[in-house]
C-alpha cells in the first residue's frame, strides 16, 4: 500500500476548503492546506465580511430616512472611519481561521500549490503527496483588455478604499457593480454606472431590479445602458472613460465585469484535469476527470450559484465522503442568493421567470412590502416580494425587494427545502413580533 504524507490535501484555504477540512481533521484524517496569501481565501478577507461591514451604515442611513422625522437629525458616512471598523472586525480573521486548522492538527503549507501528478502537489519546490487532492482555488476578479485597463481597479480596491473619491465610474452591472454604487453613492461619491447592456442583475426579477434603479437614480446616481467601453485614458481633470458617443470624466474607475476561474498554473493540463471557462469540471461526487482529485467552492464549473454557502455544502460533504460517512451523490439544497444594496434583492428556489413560464404547475402571489403592518413600524416606503407555490399550494421559491429581503428568504428557506405543507407551517411559531413572523403569515 502506497503511504502518502496527507489523506486529503487541499489547494487553497477558502469556504470551499476550511469548513471541511477542520471536521475533517477532527475526525483523525492527516490533512494539509496549501495556501499563496492569506488564510481564508476571498470572502473572510476581501470580500463578503469586508462589504457587509462597509455597507452596515449605508443600511442604518436607508433606515433613518424612513424614520425621519420620528427620530431627527442627519446621518453622515465617514468613510475612513468606516474603513477603519472594518480593519477592525477582519483584519484577526487569517489567524482565527488558521487557529482552528491548527486545533485540529491540519497542516498549512504557505506557498503556490502546483500538480506534478495525480498524487503529487508541488510546494515550494518540495513535493507533498496525498490520497486525495482538492482544489479549491476560487474565483478573481475579470479584468477588461482595452487601453488604459491598468487605470481602473478591481473590489478588492474598493473594498480597501481609505477615502471615497468624489466621483467614481463603474463598468458591469452585477452583484459588485450594484453593491458598491450603492455605498459609493452613500458615502457621498458621485457616481456613474455604466451598462453592456439594458439590464442589470440579469438573474433576477427585472421589474424588481428596476426598483433599485429608480432609487439609486433618485439618489443620483446615473445609470447609462447599452454602452461600450473602449478605452480608460489620463485627462486634464483626472480620468476619461471612452467608448462609442462615451466620454464619462471620473477620479476613479471599477472594473466589475465580473469573476472567472482561477485555474491557470495548477498543473491541471498535467495531469488531465477537465477545465472550461467556467472552471473545473466535476461530477455527482465533486470528482474531477482524474477520480482521485475533487473540487470544492467557487472554482467548480456549476449551475447552483457561486456563493460561500454553496462552497460550505460542498466542504462539507468531501469531509463525509473523505470519512467514510457518506458514497451518496452531493445533493444540493435550496441555495439562496441576495444582492446587498438598499434595499436589499434575495430570492430562493423558483424563479419568477420559471414560474412563468409554466403556468400550469405555479402558481405566484404578489404581496407590496408597505402594505404589511410589520414593515409599517420602520415605515418601509418600498418593496415587494413574489411566493411561488406549486399546485398543492406547497411554496417553492420566493423572491424580495426591501430593506429586510435577506431575512425574508432566510426565514421562508425551511418550508421551500423541506416542502412543508400546511400541517407543517402551522407549526411554526415564531417570535412575535418579528420578521420571520411577519414572512410566514403570507403564506
């Protein structure tokens, strides 16, 4: 029998790595994660712990606005200051998450992960060997290849912005186009978003994407559709952003025309490791072409969203697999997604768009947000929410546009993933008065 130096090795140390990964080494299994920069991966370090801080006084002035009146005065973002809480909340995160590696005895090897063979990871110019290898590398941010795409930055940029500039120009119109609009825009920037084509956010509701839009403009921020971008230049006033009858003066330009797969220089064309554009190529069980060799996270080429809960699930069942507690198929669950503006879009399950498509098998209900005596107490002035039931009235996707549509969809998740019925909802007793309360009644 051959005798390796790890059971389970893992390349890179992100959600789709460490929540597995410290069970796993719990459990007695000889574990190693390989890891190029900071332990964590994306989303403890530069990405969702990072924007959910930034954005908390963004969501605090939406809500003073409702209010005001009932509670007086003006709120302001001091963005340095906010900079500096947010250093403050992720900045221990790296060596938190390396400490728990450590309580369980999990290896972590700093340096470039690069396959040799199927069994073989390079590190450092020192071979480590394992059973099984994982690579779950992630995502980073795409960059455009025109003229001047040196001039404009990328989130990780933005999210480490000591002062907001006075006016900032955003090329995409995705989840990290909208997000950070809207915190630029709150935080007193001026700003422009510029659009490839006429919707954004194409994976939701578009009459509810168009809510955000509307506020956001009212805010003024400008939206212009249906644009190309040719060229980034230097101006006498700072930059230029140019393109087809496009001439956008700006301080400071984001490219967040979206994410793509880090797959380059793993040594997957080594060792026959299926990739696309995408990502990586898996099967039911998360095994690549060469069946000793999983993925996990973001860097999976995949129809469920790319989004950290997905990347835990997914750790998450390697660990039972690699434990000998499970030979089953992963099985997804209901997953979620939401877009962090003010106000907030989450939906879950079945979509809008699906259940029109089949008449005959949804039915939808359409409630408007200001209309609930719950959303009355913090005078929510926007918003609505579309259920999604299936002919025997059992709820199977939800989607919101509020202030609260991220608590919305995570109370309503266990009747969509459990298809509870009625029996089942009346069961549920919520606190009361409270959000979760408040989303089960309409059901």
């Amino acid at each position: 029998m051959t005798t390796y130096d790890y059971d389970v090795l893992y390349i890179g140390s992100g959600h789709g790595t460490f929540d597995g990964a410290i069970p796993l080494g719990a459990k007695g299994k000889k574990v190693g994660v390989v890891e190029q920069d900071l332990v964590g991966g994306t989303c403890p370090n530069r990405g969702c712990n990072a924007k959910i801080v930034l954005d908390s006084p963004v969501a605090f002035q939406r809500h003073m606005e409702d209010v005001h009146g009932v509670v007086t005065g003006d709120v302001k973002i001091d963005w340095p200051a906010n900079q500096a809480h947010k250093h403050d909340v992720i900045d221990g995160l790296p060596a938190f998450i390396q400490g728990l590696l450590d309580s369980t005895d999990v290896d972590v090897l700093f340096g470039r992960g690069t396959l040799a063979d199927a069994h073989t990871v390079m590190v450092n110019g020192e071979a480590k060997t394992a059973d099984k290898i994982v690579i779950a590398t992630g995502l980073r941010p795409n960059r455009l290849t025109i003229p001047g795409a040196d001039l404009a930055h990328d989130s990780s940029d933005f999210l480490n912005l000591s002062d907001m500039p006075n006016r900032v120009t955003i090329i995409g119109a995705g989840y990290i186009a909208m997000e950070f609009a809207t915190m630029a825009n709150a935080a007193g920037a001026e700003v422009t978003v510029l659009m490839r084509g006429t919707q954004a956010l194409r994976a939701y509701h578009q009459p509810f994407v168009e809510q955000i839009i509307a506020d956001l403009t009212s805010r003024g921020v400008v939206f212009d559709r249906d644009t190309q971008v040719d060229a980034i230049v230097q101006g006498a006033d700072g930059l230029v952003v140019r393109g087809a009858d496009l001439a956008v003066e700006t301080d400071w330009v984001l490219d967040a025309t979206g994410r793509i797969p880090n797959v380059e220089e793993l040594g997957l064309e080594t060792v026959g490791v299926s990739y696309n554009a995408k990502g990586i190529v898996v099967d039911d069980y998360l095994r690549t072409t060469v069946p000793n060799i999983y993925a996990s996270g973001d860097v999976i080429d995949k129809v469920q969203p790319k989004l950290t809960p997905t990347a835990i699930f997914e750790s998450l069942y390697l660990m039972h697999t690699f434990a000998g507690e499970t030979t089953d198929p992963i099985m997804y669950p209901v997953i979620p997604s939401v877009v962090f503006t003010s106000p907030r879009l989450a939906q879950v399950g079945v979509t809008v768009a699906e259940a029109e498509a089949n008449p005959e098998l949804y039915t939808m209900v359409q409630n408007h947000i200001p209309d609930d005596w719950y959303r009355q107490v913090d005078q929510e002035k926007i918003g609505d929410n579309i259920l999604i039931f299936d002919q025997a009235h059992k709820l199977v996707g939800a989607t919101e546009v509020s202030h609260k549509a991220d608590d919305v969809i995570n109370a309503l998740l266990p009747a969509i993933e459990f298809k509870f019925g009625q029996a089942e909802i009346e069961r549920m007793v919520h606190l009361f008065p409270s959000i979760a309360s408040s989303a089960w009644g309409q059901l």
